[in-house]
C-alpha cells in the first residue's frame, strides 16, 4: 500500500522526519553562523519539525490561519524554516522579503501582498513599521525570539490542501514593479519532485545527499528546489548567507557537499583564482544552476572535476516545466539547457507566435504536457489579471527568453527579449556580447544595453567595472580601444560596443543578477555627461 501524497510541504517534511528523524537537516557553518551570530552545527528533522510543531500552535492560539499571509525578512538563517514550515502547517502563506528592500520597497511589498504580520531579524523591524504605517497597513511585526503576538484577521473556513497558497515570490523586477507570484504547495512538492526523478548526471540518492547553496531564501531556487528537494529525499541543506569566494572551497569541504547550486557570476571569479592540489579535494557530484559563461564552461569542469548542468526555469514556470541538461550530449560551451522532458511542451516562436525554424532565434513558450497545461506553474499574478492573461496568452505560458532549439532538440539560451539590441536590422543578444566582453583581463564586470543612434536605431552600450581603473581620461581611452579591438577580433563588428564607460559598480539584483531596467535609466544618465567614450568609427564590416 503506497503512503497518501502530502497536501503540504509541511506534510512532506513531517513524513521524513518519521524516515529520517535524526538525521540533519540543516547545516549551519561556522562562516554563516559568525555572520548571523547565532549557533553553528547540524539541525536533525526530528528537531526542526518539533520547533515547527511549537510554532504552528502558538501562531493558532494567536488568531492566525488558513488564507492569510505572514512576511519573512529572516535572510538565510535557520528561523526562516521554522516559519515557514509552522506556518504552512496552519495554511498560511509565507511572504519572503529581499533584506536588501529598502523604504519605499518595503511598502509595496507589505501593502500590496496585505500581510497581516512578519518576522523580521532585530534591526529591520522599525523598518517594517515604517513602511507599514506609510502605506496604511495594520501589521504585526516581530522577531524569532519575541512572543507572537495576537494578530486575529478573517480566516478561511475550508481545509487547507496541495492547491492552497504556500508562498508569495515577488519576481526581481529587473525592467518594471515586481509582481507577485502566487505558489501553491503543488508548486513547491513538484519542483522537488521533478529534480529528484531528473535523473542523469543530476541522479540523487535518498538519504544521503547533502547539498550547498549561496542563494537566497527569498528566491524559488532556494525555497522549491534546493530546501523541498532535500526535505523530500532526506538530505542535509548548508545556506549560506551569500557566496564568498575567497572562502567557497572551505565551505564545500565543510558542508561534505555533494551538490551544490550556482549563479553565472560564480565560475568566473572561482577560475579567477590560482590552480590548486586542493582544487578536486571536495566530494560535488555536480552542480545545478545557469548561466555559466561558455567560455569557461569546460575549463571549469577539467579543472574542479564535476559537471555544471544548466537548468531553464522560472519563478513563474516552477517544476511545471524545468529543463537541464542532466544528460549526454550536453553540448558544453554552447549556453545549452538540455532538452524538454516529456512532461514539458515547447515551442520557440517570433514576435507573431509564429513557429521559427530551428536555429533560428525566437522566444521560448512552454506549457504542462496533459490536461492540464498550468500544473505546477505560479497559479496567477496576484491582483494582476490581465499580466496573467497576457502571459498565458494561447494557453502558452510566454517566457520572454529569447533560445534556439538544435536539430536534436535541445535548447540554446540567447537573452532575454528586452534585452536584445538592434542594430540597423540586426538583432544583438546583450548576454553574449557581457559573455565575450567578461573575458577581457582588464574587466571585473560588464553589462550591455542599447543606447540610441539616430542612424542605426540602436548602438551597443557596454557598461564596464575595470580591475584598475583608469586615472585619466588619456588611460581610458586606451583601455576603450583595447577593448573594442578585442571585442572586434571575438565578435562581428556590429556587436562591438559603439559606446564605453567606467563605472565604479553595476546594477545588480539581489541574486546577483543585472537590473535591466536600472541599467537602462543609468545609460540614459550617462549619455547626457561627458564620461561616455564614443567609440562607433571603429566598428567597420571587414573586407
């Protein structure tokens, strides 16, 4: 006789901790542990699901229930899953918050989702009431180690189920306003379910694993595919509060991780550092994440000895559809995340939803295989019908990705659309141009955006951190040339960037990802002074 399937996450991880009860579920290394100042060591399921327990009681015996929202501002510390996990229980959905929300950030956040309480670390309450009182919300706001207070509100009356919101995720809100994605728990339980049956290179043994990740609880990654999968199989989870570099291999050896998660802007600055005999002294099996510059793809695997697969999903998509390219040919260096499993339907279609032919660019749309095409997807934008609407559109879920599916379909990422420069008729994705651009030895960091050209609709605008900066303007205008001569030798020449700046930093996301919209308005300032280097008589067809 097969065991019911858990309506909830909570009812998940409380059936293996009846399996695995003294195993650890969480690990909190001493680097995390100094940067939080709370206790480092392991955290058995038994424990974590007894904290839980006590929680679900005390937020009940408060007047909070199924249908409302409580805010998380708890980073990446254990507190986090003791809320969640408690209030998912009771039928509460969770709204993570970004720490790095500041004022104005915090308001919508709280006014928008109507939460009725958060948990918030000791420094960042007053900064919730604020925002609170300014946007007229009558919230609760407290830390992990306070009472709860009593909150009341309407709940609703029926049981909770595997429909039943779990989480609100704001999207990053790169180019306008965060949306907020409305998960339920068949949204978090099938985005661990499809990673532990992807099988491949991604194989995972029950009871055994141990995975290590730098990103944050606030981001589905985080929450769906690395927290549930390893509530699901029995694993052990190290957080860390952000990637260190200088010390990741430490926290790799530490944390005995047999997997670990990776954002883009990791192998880079992992390569950056001088070859070691410790460099294959770990025990990864792989890791799991995307965007990893081609170019250091294969190097990076020969040098730390496991394979990076790279993933395609969203906060929107969830496990409804994921890809990796968990199996052979992975076609290495090309920006390949694999191929559709059955579970998934795709197609790759131009500005019409029309089909394109393969090769050719045109953005990515998917949907669920079977009757129903929204399974495991975000059930809706929450008070945002018509951006619901507008992304189902066909009853295809539009991703804005911009891909190419090989002729063995598999699937190439290019950029995303609104990120695609044109150029006097030619379509240049910004990504591949920061790809080649980043490899330059006198840039620490590069973003690209279009810039306006009265003769060719768009220009190439790049965007560069310099590992030393240039003093004067004479320094930067060599540095300038260095770099668009590189840039034409790697490139065709009208994706060489036309315009250069040096700027101090770039504008990034919490995860580490560029603001497009920020990067956007930042191009607009700057070609209004003088620090932009005009660089477009040098981009020439070649004979």
């Amino acid at each position: 006789m097969t065991a019911a399937k858990p309506n909830s996450v909570f009812e998940a991880f409380a059936a293996t901790a009846q399996r695995f009860g003294d195993r650890p579920f969480l690990n909190v290394l001493p680097e995390t542990a100094a940067a939080y100042g709370i206790a480092a060591g392991e955290i058995t399921y038994v424990a974590m699901l007894e904290a839980a327990q006590a929680l679900a009681a005390a937020y009940a015996a408060q007047g909070v229930g199924h249908g409302q929202r409580v805010g998380l501002l708890l980073q990446n510390r254990p507190a986090f899953f003791e809320h969640w996990l408690a209030l998912n229980a009771i039928g509460v959905s969770v709204v993570p918050i970004n720490p790095d929300l500041r004022a104005s950030e915090l308001e919508y956040v709280i006014a928008h989702s109507e939460m009725v309480a958060a948990v918030a670390t000791p420094e960042r309450v007053a900064d919730l009431a604020r925002a609170a009182a300014a946007g007229g919300r009558d919230v609760s706001i407290f830390t992990p180690d306070e009472a709860i207070p009593r909150i009341g509100g309407p709940i609703d009356a029926k049981p909770a189920s595997r429909e039943t919101e779990c989480g609100l995720l704001y999207t990053s809100g790169t180019t306008s306003r965060p949306k907020g994605c409305v998960l339920t728990n068949t949204y978090y339980l099938n985005s661990a379910a499809w990673y532990l049956e992807a099988g491949g290179l991604m194989a995972m043994r029950e009871g055994s694993e141990r995975m290590l990740t730098p990103l944050p609880l606030f981001h589905m990654n985080a929450m769906a595919f690395s927290a549930v999968t390893m509530m699901l199989c029995g694993g052990c989870l190290s957080v860390l509060d952000r990637f260190h570099p200088k010390t990741w291999w430490d926290s790799v050896r530490q944390s005995q991780a047999t997997i670990i998660h990776y954002l883009g802007v990791m192998p880079p600055m992992l390569m950056g550092a001088p070859a070691s005999a410790d460099d294959r002294a770990h025990r990864v099996r792989f890791g799991f994440g995307a965007g990893v510059d081609r170019g250091l793809h294969a190097a990076f695997e020969a040098r730390f000895g496991f394979p990076l697969i790279e993933a395609w999903a969203m906060t929107e998509t969830g496990g409804g559809v994921v890809i990796a390219a968990s199996q052979e040919p992975r076609h290495v260096g090309t920006n390949c995340f694999g191929k559709p499993g059955p579970e998934a339907e795709v197609r790759v279609v131009d500005e019409a939803d029309r089909d394109v032919a393969a090769g050719e660019p045109g953005e990515l749309l998917v949907r669920r295989s079977g009757s129903d095409p929204r399974h495991g997807f975000l059930r809706e934008y929450l008070k945002d019908p018509a951006a619901t609407a507008e992304a189902w559109a066909g009853d295809w879920f539009h991703t804005g990705d911009v891909v190419r599916q090989n002729a063995d379909g598999t699937l190439c990422f290019v950029d995303r659309r609104k990120n695609v420069i044109r150029r006097s008729g030619e379509n240049i994705s910004a990504v591949e141009v920061e790809s080649v651009l980043q490899r330059h030895p006198a840039i620490a960091a590069v973003a690209v955006a279009a810039a306006p050209d009265a003769v060719r609709g768009d220009e190439v605008f790049a965007l560069i951190v310099a590992r030393e900066a240039p003093k004067t303007a004479e320094a930067r205008a060599a540095l300038a040339r260095e770099i668009v001569d590189y840039s034409l030798a790697q490139l065709a020449y009208y994706k060489a960037p036309g315009f250069i700046a040096f700027v101090d930093a770039l504008p990034l996301t919490s995860t580490q990802k560029i603001q497009r919209g920020a990067l956007k308005d930042l191009v607009g300032t700057l070609l209004q002074g003088s620090d932009v280097i005009d660089m477009r008589a040098l981009k020439k067809r070649a004979a």
